[in-house]
C-alpha cells in the first residue's frame, strides 16, 4: 500500500488522559479550552464511563492516531482501571508509533506515581485485591506508571502559582511541537514503510543516552531525501528542535557553509540576527548553544567532510537523546566522520517498481491491461530507480502505447537528460584519473570479473587501480556482486553505465572516430574501416 507524509495519519494534534471525577470540570477543562482556543485539535472523551466498562476501540484509535497525549495523573487516577487500561495503551503507543506522551503530575508527588506510593499504591491495593486471578495486568499497570513517571513533564504543587499559568506553559509547549510543519513528500510513495522501520530502529528515539548519528547512503535518484522527510515528518516533535537542511551540497557551494550555519541556529533558537565571522565561529557557536539541547537534524545530499565538521563536528555538540541524520551518496564520507550506524537504500522490486510507474502515468492504481508490456518495458529499463520511474512516468501521462513504444526506444538510445543530470553528480565528484576508470568500466567493462578489471586497467593506471575502484564503490557508481560463491564482478546500475556512455559520446555526437572509447560493433569496424583511429581513442 502506498504512502502519503507520515503526519497525515494523525488526525488529532493531542490525547488528553485523564480521571472525569477528578479533574473533568477543573484543570482538565481549563487545557482543554486553552488548547482548543489556539487552534490545537484536542481530543478529550466527553463520555463518563459506568465501572466495569472497558476502552472502546474509538477511544484506542483516537490514542493511535493523535501527535501527542497529555497523561493529567491526579490523586485519584490510578483508582480507575480505566485510566490504568488507557494509560498503558498510550505508552504501547510510545513506543510503537513514535506518539509524544507528556506527562502532568496535577497535586501530586512524580515518585509516588513511579513507585506507587500515597494514594497510588492505595488504588494498586485495591486493584490487587479485585484483580488477583489476573497479576499480569496489574504489573502491566505498575509498568505503565513507572515509565509515564520517567518521562519529562509539568508539576503542579498545590499554592504554587497560578494554574493558568502552569496550562499556559503547557500550550506553549504543544504549540512548538506541532509547529514543526510536516514537510512535503512525493504524492504517491511505495516501498517506504519497510525502509522506514530500518531506520527508525537505529534512529532509537526512545532512548536519551547519547548522540546518534545516522547515514543514509545509496546512489543518486534513489530515494534517500524521501526517506530522510518521512523520518523527520515522523520524529520531529519528539525533539527540542529540529532543522533539515535540504540540497546541502549546492546550498553550500553557492550560499557558502556559514550561511547553513545561520539557518541550523535561527531554525532551533529562533534567533534571526545571527551575524557568523567566520565557519569556525559558527562551529563555536552551535556547539556552545546546542550543547544542552535535544535536537534532530537532517544534513541532505552532503559530499565534503568539511560540511559535517562545520556544522555537525562530533556529537559532544549537542545534548543527550540528539539525533543527525546524513543523506550522501558517498559511503566512505560517513565512515571518516565515525559515523557508525547506517543504512543503504535499495533498488525498489520489480512490483513496487510497476505500482509507482502505474500511479505516476495514469494517477490510479488500476490500468487499461493493453498497457501491459510497455509498462513492463519500462520497469526493467528503469531497474529499480525511482527517479528514472518517476522521471518516465510523468513524461508519458496520458501518451497513447504507440507513444510509449517510441519513447522507450529514444530513452534506450539516448537517456533522459533530467535523468543523467542527477546521477552525474557523482562522477563530477570524482578526481580525473578516478572519472577514466568510471568510464573505461561503463563502455567496456560492466560485469566483468574484478580481478580481470583490475588487471587489464593497471597496465595503463598501476598500482592505484585497487584504490580507485574502492573510491567507485564507496560512491555508489559501481558494486562487487559475488554469485554463489563465484569471483566477484564488477557491476553498475544499467543508466548509470548509459550516463557513463553518454558523456563519451558527448565528446563527439556525430563522429566517433573522435570520441575517448569505442563499444558499440559498427563504430568500431566503421572506423578501422575509415582508418580515423585518432590519438584519443583509447
């Protein structure tokens, strides 16, 4: 099934939990009505429940599908197996669905609530003595009310202020998390929810001990960006703050790394006027200032170390529970930075290929079945690349299968340039001697075996060919594949072996005798033929 951004699945801004008798028509109300004035859609249960009732599957739902749950632990709460049942379901939420769960200790003590003690163990008594056929939900309970006890909240103590004040710092709260607007994804996603769940379990957001830093790697037109909104979509509001900084690489060649700097602190303080002398000032800075701070951020499509070291040098730089995600297409740029924990975007299957192929021709799901084998023609000529399907897809909506035909045969002769654009980045990357290896392997030698490649192409780079052909690996322009215990082969993406061709070809469209290889037969015989063999052929 596909997609859309992860917040759309939320249809209330906030949970409120909490015991009717206690609080219903006092505290409760009064956030009830202050959240509700600043536009924060609450959803409170107006219905009192009968003893013995059990949750209602609405209730269970309005948990699930809620950003945030504001647990109200007032004297009596825990006197409702009610509320024990609710508060338990929430926490399950927690961890499961990434729902940001705050806790308000109303007149009473956070240790009584974590140890069950006062009037908590009082109702857990009670509860034992009506539940002694049943103690594996009494501990269930106690379990709950231990962790909701462990997490950061407000305490209200009876004489201390005044409570508008107090539910004003709780609104004021809310509102910065849900201010964290989501930011906009594809309209159609496939093959995003697996991916999700591998990241997010290194992600680990649950636990404060420390800072993570994560890598998102893959080649080009592949998916990370889309992978890295869904993430932050999803965890946002669990932080102190939060900034993604998009497109890094050509933000920072044109606006420079101190003005990536300004945006990190102005998105996190919000302090606009924030005047940076220099790249090492502002590293100063956001270590000074974010030190204390738990804080998500998002560097994308980074490709010079100097960009994490100026703006995200080593995790001491911000506080525990931080998280920084980086999007690269350049595997060894994380591990220079010891970034340990990563993750590899793959290729989409050939079934999650033809469904956002389907979706981004026809905008359904469901096609006229004569559309069959041209779509398939397309998939395989795609070979798993979302961008290319994307790219493809769009440029074919609404196209006739005639239409199509011809232009999967233009697309096989000559690439799209949108296409080629995005995975050239890489090869630009590359230093000069490195780019002729590239493309030596992409006109002549894809898929053969290394240690043939290697051999044939040190006569002309020596001993560096090892090196180089690691430096094509760690930037995801070519792969080692091993077949069943066989030698290992060289092997790449097929459009990123055609944007290898095209650029050669780009040297000279219309006379090949100039260009640096020759691959194709017919240019070959033709110029042996024609004897224009020129020096630059290789």
């Amino acid at each position: 099934m596909a997609l859309g951004s992860c917040s759309s699945s939320f249809n209330y801004d906030v949970f409120l939990s909490f015991r009717g008798a206690d609080t219903r028509h006092g505290f409760t109300g009064n956030l009830y009505k202050a959240l509700d004035d600043k536009g924060i859609y609450t959803f409170i249960d107006d219905e009192e429940l009968q003893s013995g009732e059990e949750i209602t599957p609405a209730l269970l739902k309005a948990i699930q599908e809620s950003r945030i749950a504001i647990t109200v632990l007032s004297i009596n709460y825990a006197s409702s197996w009610f509320c024990l049942d609710e508060l338990a379901h929430i926490l399950e939420c927690f961890k499961s669905k990434n729902l940001l769960v705050v806790p308000v200790f109303y007149k009473v003590d956070p240790s009584d609530v974590r140890h069950q003690e006062g009037s908590y163990g009082e109702a857990l008594a009670k509860h034992e003595e009506r539940f002694n056929h049943n103690m594996e939900k009494l501990e269930y309970w106690k379990k709950a009310l231990h962790q909701v006890a462990n997490l950061s909240g407000f305490h209200f103590k009876h004489g201390e202020g005044y409570e508008y004040e107090f539910i004003g710092r709780i609104v004021e709260l809310v509102s910065g998390k849900i201010n964290h607007a989501p930011l906009p994804v594809a309209d159609y996603l496939v093959g995003l929810e697996s991916r999700l769940l591998e990241v997010t379990k290194l992600l680990d957001v649950e636990s404060d001990d420390g800072v993570y830093m994560i890598g998102i790697h893959g080649i080009g037109g592949i998916g990370k960006s889309t992978l890295a909104i869904a993430v932050y979509n999803l965890i946002a509001c669990h932080f102190d703050g939060s900034c993604f900084l998009i497109d890094l690489r050509e933000k920072s060649n044109k606006q420079g790394l101190q003005h990536l700097q300004s945006i990190l602190l102005w998105e996190i303080l919000g302090e606009k006027e924030i005047n940076l002398a220099s790249v090492e000032q502002g590293a100063s800075i956001i270590q000074h200032r974010l030190q204390r701070k738990k804080v998500l951020l998002i560097l994308d499509d980074v490709d010079k170390h100097e960009q994490l070291q100026a703006i995200v040098g080593r995790p001491c730089w911000f506080g525990p529970g931080s998280r920084v995600i980086i999007t690269t297409r350049d595997k060894q740029l994380l591990a220079s930075h010891g970034v340990k924990r990563t993750y590899e975007v793959k290729l989409l299957n050939e079934n999650n290929a033809l469904q956002l192929l389907t979706w981004k021709s026809f905008k359904t799901e469901k096609v006229d079945p004569s559309y069959k084998e041209v779509l398939n023609d397309v998939v395989i000529y795609a070979s798993g690349l979302p961008l290319a399907l994307e790219v493809i897809g769009s440029n074919l909506f609404g196209k006739s299968i005639e239409e199509w035909k011809s232009a999967i045969k233009q697309y096989k002769r000559i690439p799209s340039i949108q296409i080629l654009e995005i995975l050239k980045v890489s090869f630009d990357a590359l230093e000069e001697e490195q780019k002729n290896v590239f493309l030596d392997i992409a006109c002549c030698f894809n898929r053969y075996a290394l240690t043939e490649v290697v051999d044939i192409l040190r006569a002309h780079y020596g001993d560096c060919m090892k090196y180089h052909i690691g430096v094509l690996v760690e930037k995801s322009l070519i792969k080692k594949f091993s077949w069943y215990g066989r030698l290992p082969r060289v092997t790449m993406h097929d459009l990123i072996q055609d944007m290898g061709k095209e650029i050669v070809r780009q040297e000279s469209r219309k006379e090949p005798e100039k260009r640096s290889r020759l691959w194709l037969l017919e240019d070959i015989i033709q110029v042996l033929e024609d004897n224009k063999v020129s020096g630059t052929n290789e």
